[in-house]
C-alpha cells in the first residue's frame, strides 16, 4: 500500500506499478454487517468500515465516504434512506425558481447535516490509515449534481431557458461546495474528489459555461493546501471529456462506459492523471466478465503513467 | 394556408428545434385546418421525437436539448389531445405500468418513455420515481396491464429490477417485463430474464408493440 504512489499518479507521474483506489462506498458497510442506513450515520462505523476495506483491498487510497447526498442534506433538502444503498434526495427546496431566502435553504456550516459525524469519522479513521499507508480521499458533490439537488430535473432546460437563475443555483452550489472542500482539507485528507456524475448529460459549451467555472474555488482551494484533486464523472463523456481536462484538476476519473485506450491518450495529452474503470455493471456487480481478466485489461491500457485503477 | 404535409413536417421541425411555440402554432393549424389530430400526433410529434432519439443516440442532444423537445412536443400535444378519442378506450394498444425503481429517484428516461408510450397509443400508469418492489405487482394486478416497464439510473438499483421481474412472473409468466435505464445492456436484460428493453425512449413503442404481439393479455 502506498499513498504516496497514488498522489504521483494522480499529478501524472510515472510509479512502479498502477496504483489502486477502490471506490469502496457503502460497500464498506456490507464489509462489517451494518446497514448502509446505520453506517452513515455513525462515525464510529464510518472509520471501522473505510478501514476495514483499505486493510481488505489493500487500497493505496479510499474514499471517506462515498455519498452525495450529504450538501443536500446539509442544506435542507430531504433524503429517503435505505438499508443497502445511499440515501437518495426526494426535495427540492429551489424548483419553484424562487428567490433563495424563500426556499427554506440555509447555507452549511461545520454543525450542518452529517458534517460532525463525517468530521469524528475522518478523526477515527486517519490514523489507522496512516499506519496502512493508505490515502484519505474527500469527495464532495458536484456544482451540477448539487444543482439538481437543489432545484431539481428543470436545472437542465434551466441552462438554456433561464440562464440567471441558473448560473444562481450553481453559484450558490459553487460556495458550498468551496465549503465541503475547505471541511476534507481541515480533517487531514490526502485527496480531494468533485463528483459530478451528471456533467456527462451536457454538451461541452454548457459543462463550460455551467460546471468549469463553478469547480474553480475548490480546485482552488485544493492546490492552495498543497493535495492533488480529481473531478469524477459517470456515463459516456466522450463529448465533454476535453472540457473536463480543462477544469484544472489533477485528475480525472471516469466510468466503465469509456475506452480506456482513449481516455489515457487524451490524459496525457493534458498532462492528467487518470483513473478507471473496471466495470462495475458487467464485472464487479453481475459477472458477467471475468474481474481478473477485466483488471488485466485496465492495467494493460493505464500502464503506469499518471493512471491508477479504480472501479469505472 | 399550409398543405397537411407541411403541417406534419412543421411540427417534426419545432420539436426538434425545440421551439414550443412553433409547434402550439402548427398544431392550432392542424386543427383549425381540419386535419386528423391523431396523424399529427403520430406522423408530426412523434416522429420528431423519433429524430430526437437518434440525435440523442449521435450524442448531438444531451438531456437539456431532449428535455427541452419534450416540451415542445407536450406543447403541440396540449392543442391536438382535446381533438383525439380517449386512448383508454378501444384505441388503446395495451396498458403499462410504469416506474423507476425502489431507491432511484433518477426519472428523466422515464418520463420521456412514458411520453412516447402515451404518444403511440398506449395507456399509462405512471407509478413515479423510487417504487416499491411490490407496487409494480400491485398495480398490474389493479389495471390488468399487459406490460411492466421499470427503469434503474444506478448500478446499485438496477439489481432491483430482476427481483420484481421474478415477483411477476410468479405471479403471471403472460406479464410482459421491459426494461431500460443508464447501466441496463441486453447482457443485463438476459441476465434478469426480463422480455424487452428499450436502450433509450425512441425505441420503447416498437418494444412494446413487439410484447403485445408476443404475450397474452393478462386477465
């Protein structure tokens, strides 16, 4: 195990070998027998969890938690929780396209949500995974995905039909994301991720106008504390893929709908670390193809410069 | 005064061009001039969400310009459907419940399939997002609907879609299941057993003329 090697990689260096960051997620609370339910709710079964699979896997690095629920719940949306699954966001306090100081919406702090759970669970935690030399990764939500959380489906034609109000809500999202980092840095991660999974459902003139400029304060912030930073996107990005090298992360991280041949030429085409994308559908979850052999595919393509194997 | 094909292909153009007043405007001609509401809705609206669906597939249109048609469609739709017999009726092509499945509140496919089924001729119950296992069942056995369609976003969800599959045919094998959604391929659809798959809202009405076709009406 070895962070060091996976902070190389994700800045584009070359490492003896691909290192490996296994998006663990509630998957952790399957390792301990706990609902998903409980353990995200107690920090005490968070930092037993993540370590428990950084200890299982043998992670060169691991995700807190992987949940982007949590600035919703933060600021005032309401989530539906489940037993194996992360909770999912059911309001949107911002639909009605009111002014915010009529949405109920109050901007997070420290105290917010699960915030002090997350804050005891990286205190717990990052220890132990000092002594496994296993990085700590932060991942907050997204401008867009936030957004949509915020004020729901209609953010998309809000891009083109409201374009105020819109860049309102991604503001708004911008700052509190800029918080969440701001709160990762303060509790001793390694790395920070932004996880916009639903960037990849836009063109690549609306990611520019709408995500980029909403992610800078965070990349910002990110390199300010001296930590590498990933922007993590799902679905096929092919056509936003060069925007997203523009975002000013370290690196990216992709899913398994991408052809990693591809994806590493336009990596080191913008001086990127990349990271992906075993297949989490047709291998890890159904089996359909064979791990081992869909993990000897990743390394072969990713090879072991600025890449690092993950789930896609 | 515009020629009926001219109306047609107006209304295919405003959808695409996702230009919601132009297509109420056309559709008011549609009306105005006499011309069957139903053929407009089929041979105009329909078949420019037809030409949706393949941009979408080009990766020309992402969801905002998909989202954004669909309104221009349900535009024109608001002028022509007063004009058309009930679909519940004898026109009705067969009845599908519909619904994102339990923990996945992601309902964008799935408006849009229902959009389409609606448009082509069938009868819809929407069940909305996050829907429990035993809804689906339930509410089949309260419609009597020949389909059900379930739709997951998410990897971790999709696995519910097989475990109501196996709820229905328990229950009746003649009930068709389809399936659709970000992470669902047809390896996925065999896996599950469920009998069709729409890989995106362009396609879910030939699918489900297709089950119709090939299932017995549950009674």
């Amino acid at each position: 195990m070895s962070k060091q090697a996976l902070i190389q990689a994700l800045r584009g260096g070359r490492t003896a070998k691909a290192p490996w960051l296994p998006y663990a997620g509630v998957n952790c609370a399957y390792l301990i027998n706990e609902k998903a339910s409980d353990y995200l709710q107690d920090p005490a079964l968070l930092a037993k969890g993540i370590v428990e699979a950084a200890r299982k896997y043998k992670a060169d690095g691991i995700p807190l938690l992987f949940d982007l629920s949590v600035e919703a719940e933060a600021l005032g949306c309401a989530l539906n929780w489940w037993p194996d699954n992360v909770p999912s966001v059911v309001s949107h306090p911002w639909s009605g396209k009111q002014p915010f100081s009529e949405t109920g919406l109050r901007p997070q702090d420290r105290n917010s949500g699960r915030w002090p759970v997350i804050f005891e669970a990286a205190r717990l935690a990052k220890p132990e995974l000092e002594k496994l030399d296993c990085a700590l990764m932060g991942l907050i939500c997204g401008p867009l995905t936030l957004a949509s959380h915020l004020a729901g489906v209609r953010i998309f034609t809000d891009v083109y039909k409201n374009k105020e109000f819109a860049h309102e809500v991604l503001q708004f999202a911008s700052q509190m994301i800029a918080l969440s980092t701001q709160f990762y840095i303060e509790m001793g991660c390694d790395v920070v991720g932004i996880v916009d999974p639903v960037s990849s459902q836009i063109k690549a003139p609306t990611f520019a106008e709408f995500v980029t400029p909403y992610c800078r304060q965070s990349v910002e912030l990110v390199r300010e504390a001296g930590l590498p930073s990933v922007f993590l996107i799902c679905g096929d990005c092919t056509k936003v893929i060069e925007e997203v090298c523009l975002t000013g992360t370290d690196a990216f991280a992709i899913d398994e709908q991408l052809n990693l041949t591809f994806v590493r030429d336009v990596a080191r085409k913008h001086g990127k670390g990349f990271v992906g994308n075993l297949k989490l559908t047709l291998s890890l979850s159904l089996g359909l193809l064979s791990p081992r052999e869909d993990t000897l595919v990743s390394l072969a393509c990713g090879g072991t410069e600025g890449f690092v194997l993950a789930p896609g | 005064m515009s020629s009926k094909e001219e109306l047609l292909q107006k209304l295919h153009d405003t959808v695409v061009a996702f230009d919601e007043e132009g297509t109420r405007q056309a559709a008011e001609e549609i009306v105005s001039g006499g011309h069957d509401p139903l053929d407009a809705v089929m041979n105009g609206l329909a078949y420019g969400m037809e030409t949706v669906g393949r941009l979408f597939k080009e990766q020309e249109y992402f969801v905002p310009e998909v989202l954004l048609c669909a309104d221009a469609l349900n535009a024109g739709m608001a002028v022509l459907k007063p004009h058309i017999p009930s679909s519940g009726g004898d026109n009705s092509l067969g009845r599908v419940v519909i619904g994102t499945i339990q923990g996945d509140v992601h309902d964008i496919g799935k408006n849009l399939v229902k959009l389409m089924l609606d448009v082509g001729g069938f009868t819809v119950h929407d069940l909305g997002n996050n829907v429990p296992y035993e809804s689906f069942i339930e509410e089949q056995e309260r419609t009597g609907a020949e389909i059900i369609g379930i739709s997951a976003m998410l990897t971790t969800t999709m696995m519910g879609m097989k475990k109501v599959i196996e709820l229905a045919k328990k229950k009746d094998p003649r009930i068709a299941v389809m399936i659709g959604g970000a992470p669902v391929t047809p390896n996925v659809v065999k896996l599950f057993k469920a009998d069709g798959y729409a890989q995106s809202a362009s396609t879910v009405v030939a699918e489900a003329k297709r089950l119709m076709g090939a299932f017995c009406p549950a009674q």
